[in-house]
C-alpha cells in the first residue's frame, strides 16, 4: 500500500554485532525527536543483528541530517551501523 501523501517517510537500517540495547538505543533517538515509527523489523542471525524501520519525519523537531547525525552518534556509541535514507530516494535506487 503506497504511503498517505501528508507522512514523510524514511528508511532506518541498522547492522552490527547483537548485544542488549540497540533497539532500545535508536529507538529512543527516533522517539525524543518526535520521529514516529511505522513499521519495524528485526532479527538475531547467528549472532548478528539487522533491524529495518520505516518511519515518519513529518512531525520531527530537527532536519533530516540532524537526525542522520544524532542516530549515527547513537549508532556508535552501541557499536553498529546505521544507514538513513528518505523512502523516495530507497525507492528510486531500487527501482532500477
């Protein structure tokens, strides 16, 4: 189902290494800059983590490269990788 046309939709990735936190961690980022989640999924193979969120920064308090610099200091902090990219742009690379 395409996205209401009045939400701002990016696409959070997050990989590393599992430990307790990361979730906790990025959410809690997306969380206190009003950043709302839409859809999330994650997963634990053979000791690494990988998680994937759509999320609406329509609402947000701060800039899309705000909040790509706030995850990524967050992201290293618990030690992962965290890749940000607006829906329109995930699309159109994928489209190809």
């Amino acid at each position: 189902m395409p996205p209401r046309e009045d939400k701002d939709l990016i696409v959070v990735t997050v990989i590393g290494v599992d430990k307790p936190g990361i979730v906790a961690g990025i959410t809690s980022v997306l969380a206190s800059l009003n950043v709302n989640i839409e859809d999330i999924s994650q997963t634990v193979l053979r000791g690494f983590f990988a998680m994937i969120m759509v999320a609406d920064i329509s609402k947000a308090t701060c800039s899309l490269s705000q909040l790509r610099d706030k995850l990524e200091l967050k992201a290293k902090e618990l030690g992962v990788e965290v890749f940000v990219q607006h829906s329109e742009i995930f699309r159109a690379i994928h489209r190809v």
